[in-house]
C-alpha cells in the first residue's frame, strides 16, 4: 500500500468516525426528546423525508422561471 493510500484510508475511518458520532448524538436527542415528552410520537422524534422532494422542487423552480419570463415583458422605469 502507497502512502497516500493509507492516508485516504484513514481520511475516510476519521470521517466514518464523525458519521458515527453524529449519529449517536442524533439518537441521545432523541431518547432524550421521547423522554420529556408526555406522549410522544413517532413524528415527533424523525420525520421521514418526502421522496418528491426533488420533483416538487423542480416544479417550482420551473414556476420561478415561468414568472420572470412574465415579468420580464414589463419595463419598469
């Protein structure tokens, strides 16, 4: 193994490390959330993330565009 291949090696178990803390961080606010809370959900706690995300975001984005080509027939003085 070359030098710089060990060292891309441990640049991406010190970055798997931070994921891992992180990750624990996330799931310490998270049992500490379910605990305060008197009745606590599962919504409460994570959210799933929308999977049209993107889409819908292209469509507005495609809306935006749509708008300024609108208002681009107008001066404005």
């Amino acid at each position: 193994m070359t030098p710089l291949e060990l060292h891309l090696l441990m640049e991406a178990q010190v970055e798997r490390n931070h994921d891992e803390m992180q990750r624990e961080a996330v799931i310490a606010i998270m049992h500490e959330k379910a605990h305060r809370e008197k009745r606590p959900k599962a919504d409460d706690l994570y959210r799933r993330p929308d999977p049209d995300a993107d889409r819908k975001l292209e469509e507005k984005a495609e809306q935006v565009k749509h708008a300024e080509e609108w208002l681009a027939q107008f001066e404005f003085e």
